[in-house]
C-alpha cells in the first residue's frame, strides 16, 4: 500500500481563513485522499446562480417545500411550470473549469471521493466518477405513488406537449432549476401524472423541508471516516445537511480546507478558506500540481 505524505502546512496568522492563497489545497491534494464536498458556488461560472452568494437568489426566491407540493395541487402547478421553464436554461449548462479541475483530481488519484449538494448534474458532465448527490438529480423525476424513475428530458417532452406555446419570460433562473414567474404567467399550465400508474410526478431532488435519505447521509459519513481530508468548494454550509460533514471531519481531526469567496459556517472548522473564484482557484491549483485540466466531457 503507498503511503501517503502527512499534510506540512498548518495555520498560522499569517495564512488567515479568507486568504487568496491557494498553497493549503495544493498541499492537502499533494497528499491524497481528498474528499471533495461541493455546493452551489463550483457552478456559478456555468450561469447557475448561487443560494446565498452576492446576489444569492433566496433574497428574492422561496424555494419550494416539500410540504407544499405534497399537499397542493396549485403549489404543483405552479412549481412544474416555472420549473419547465427552467429546465430549459438549466438543461443546457456546462461544466466550467472548476468541475473540470475536480474530474482531473479525481483522474490523477488524489480524491477520495465527491459529495455535491448540487442537482445540476454537472460533476458528472465533466467526467467525475461515483459522486454522491446528496441532494438528489434534476435530471430524474420519480413518482410518489408507485416510485418509478424517469429521465427529465422524457418529462420536458410531455410537458412541451401538453402546453403548446408555453413561452413566458422569467425574471431570473435559480438554483433549483425554478424560474420566476408570476401567477399570470403560470397561468393554467397543465400538468402531467406519471405514465406508469397515474400518480403525482416529482423531480428527484430533496425540497426545502424533505431529509436526505438516512442511507445516503451513513455513505457520505463513511466516505468521510475513510478521507484524509475534506475540500469545501462553493458551499456557504448554512444548511446542515452538508455542515454536518465538516464537523464530522474536524472532530475527527481531518483537515478541512474551504474555497469559497465569501466566509462560512464551516471557516471556524478549517484550515483556511481560500477566497477565490473556484475556476480561478482550481485551476491554478491544477498548475501547481501539474495535472492537466482538459475539455471534460459533455453532458
């Protein structure tokens, strides 16, 4: 078994949480073992915007909850529309140059493992193996009746078909894939069931409200106990369901690296938070370390 180095930089005061300084991420990947916990940030530089960045859409966007579409049949309405709209743009976006970075990384055996708790799909785009969605996938919808799985682009097909010239103009995209719409621009948008058992659609993905799957939750915990360290990219870690996991590593004595532009709730927890923009950051990373970061695949 090859032995990986131990990590030679440790904190001092003059390498703060918030330095531009990438050297903490080239030493911890330099070691190996990385574990890459991914949020909404990696995928900004794709045209997806961020929750809670400069500009984030919850200052103008409520998500949807998982309470609210359940029990709702004009919640549901309104959700699958803008949420068609969306896919529309959201569908079309690539990988930028920090998924890249990330696939390269995991090419060139220095990663662990990736957890996102993105839903765009764009990881894999890019050519990263075996991540963990921790959030789930736009890309699939389920029923919530007989629990049959079906691709997103075969729902956008039916929904193209049941609302001929559904064409209204969004205010803006969001992370969730949901466009912002009025109620008159919804208008009586039809919705359509599931075309095994005629029950009610969902996009595979954990609403506001909705817990990650317990078995998903114990995978990420274990890839965690099994890391030798763990790399924040773009997540601002506000909610608990990926902040959990930089405490998981820091009680256990792992170093945490965070890249992020803005502070998180995880600084407190690592290292350094380089502040950087993630391509900008990863891929001069990349440079350090000599591993080459190409095209990607496409999604």
């Amino acid at each position: 078994m090859r032995m990986r180095p131990t990590l030679s930089w440790t904190p001092t005061e003059d390498l703060p949480p918030g330095t531009p300084d990438p050297a903490p991420v080239v030493d911890a990947l330099s070691a190996g073992g990385v574990l890459v916990l991914s949020g909404a940030g990696i995928s900004t530089e794709s045209g997806i915007p961020d929750y809670r960045g400069e500009g984030g859409s919850l200052s103008r966007h409520t998500p949807m909850t998982y309470q609210d579409f359940t029990g709702s049949a004009a919640a549901r309405r309104r959700y699958w529309a803008r949420s068609h709209l969306g896919w529309r743009t959201f569908g079309r976006a690539l990988p930028n140059a920090g998924h890249r970075a990330v696939a390269a990384f995991g090419r060139h055996g220095l990663l662990s493992g990736v957890i996102t708790q993105n839903v765009d799909g764009l990881h894999q785009a890019a050519g990263s193996e075996d991540v963990v969605e921790l959030h789930g996938s736009l890309g699939r919808v389920v029923c919530l009746s007989c629990g049959a799985f079906s691709p997103r682009r075969e729902l956008a097909r039916r929904l193209e078909e049941a609302n001929a010239g559904f064409a209204p103009v969004a205010a803006g995209i969001n992370p969730d894939g949901d466009a912002d719409l009025t109620d008159d621009q919804v208008g009586d948008f039809r919705v359509v069931p599931c075309a095994v058992c005629g029950g009610i659609l969902k996009p595979d993905v954990v609403f506001f409200g909705e817990a990650v799957p317990p078995q998903r939750v114990e995978h990420c915990r274990r890839l965690v106990r099994e890391a030798a360290s763990l790399l924040v990219l773009g997540s601002s870690l506000t909610v608990m369901s990926g902040f959990r996991f930089v405490r998981q590593a820091a009680e256990a004595g792992k170093p945490v690296l965070i890249v992020n532009r803005d502070p998180t709730r995880g600084d407190r927890h690592a290292l350094a938070r380089v502040a950087l923009p993630l391509g900008t950051a990863l891929t001069t990373v990349a440079g350090l370390l000599d591993v080459p970061v190409d095209g990607g695949a496409m999604p």
